[in-house]
C-alpha cells in the first residue's frame, strides 16, 4: 500500500461538517449543519499499489474484475498507456490542480490525520421538503450552538437532534507528499 498526506495549499481552507437531523410533524426530516472552520488540516490517503492490493480494493468495492471496475469508470481509454496501479492512483488521489476537494464524499480512502485551530464556525439549518421561515431557521441554530457550547453533541441532541454525519472538504488546491501509514513524510519523496 502507498500511502500520501494531503493538506491544503492555503490556510483557512479545511471544512468540517457536523450534520444533524431530526423529523418534523409530518415525518420529514429537518437537517442542521455545524460547519467548523480550520486554519490547517491534513488527511491520509491509501492506495493499493500490488495486485493483490489492487483485486482486494476492487472486491471490497463490489466488483469481481479490474477491468469491470474500469469500464464503470471510465478508464477504458488508460489501458494501454498505464498500469493498473496508475489508474487506481487517478481514481484515489485528487489533483494538485483541484481547487476543491470534497475528502469524505470522493475519496472513501481518505482518514483525517489533524485538523487545527478552529477559526469560525456557523450552524444552518434547512430542509428539502419543508419550508422553514428565515426566523425558525435562525432559532434553530441558535439554539443548537448554545446547547452544543455548553454540552457539545450531546447538548444537541437533548433538544431532539440526532446526528447524522461528518464530512470534510478542502477548498483550496492540494499539496500530495508521500508519506508512511502514519503519515509522516518519506525522507526521500
């Protein structure tokens, strides 16, 4: 397995999401956003280099062949000019020259290794299918981030949220080092 440390190019571009949600009167759901800002962060992406590595990953995804997963993808055209191992590398790393990188909703691959000195953070609620008032959307935050200062989570779900899921983005261009399994830059990269 190799493995690479991404980090931002730029400070103040890593997002945690922290989402709750709770059903209104009619069953839908109402969801509420916790959105923390970080002056730096940094993850850890595997990728499978052998193919051995290569078949698991594939498997684990759900397909019986290599080139199963690469017609589902789209990577019919790199099969002659790469190797497995490249085409997996393009599918599992971002670009250096994305500006931005959703971490958790792209690259199951990826683990947080630090995120630090959280520099804002804003709660929004919202729903898809019930219309909220500006005034109830506010309420609601409100009363999320006070409960959450005093008790953190579990302040908010006192008040009848239940969480939901955490995702990270970086909204910058990626710097790509290639590091050890606990993320470490390698000496000779």
């Amino acid at each position: 397995m190799k493995y690479y440390r991404i980090e931002p190019t730029h400070k103040k571009s890593v997002i945690e999401n922290t989402i709750f949600r709770r059903k209104d009167e009619n069953g839908n759901y109402i969801f509420l956003k916790r959105e923390l800002g970080w002056r730096w962060g940094s993850f850890l992406f595997s990728v499978p280099e052998t193919d051995e590595e290569i078949n698991d990953y594939i498997s684990d995804q759900g397909y019986e062949t290599f080139l199963e997963w690469v017609n589902d993808y789209g990577f019919e055209d790199q099969m002659e000019s790469k190797t497995n191992a490249e085409i997996i590398t393009s599918k599992l790393l971002p670009s250096e020259s994305d500006e931005f990188v959703d971490v958790t909703d792209d690259y199951s691959n990826a683990t947080v290794i630090e995120a630090w000195d959280g520099i804002w953070e804003d709660w929004i609620a919202y729903s898809f299918k019930t219309e909220l008032s500006y005034d109830e959307k506010e309420s609601m935050a409100e009363q999320a981030s006070e409960a959450f200062y005093e008790n953190n989570e579990e302040g908010v779900e006192e008040l009848g949220w239940e969480y939901f899921d955490t995702t990270f983005e970086i909204q910058c261009s990626v710097s790509i080092t290639p590091c050890d399994e606990g993320g470490n830059p390698l000496e000779n990269a």
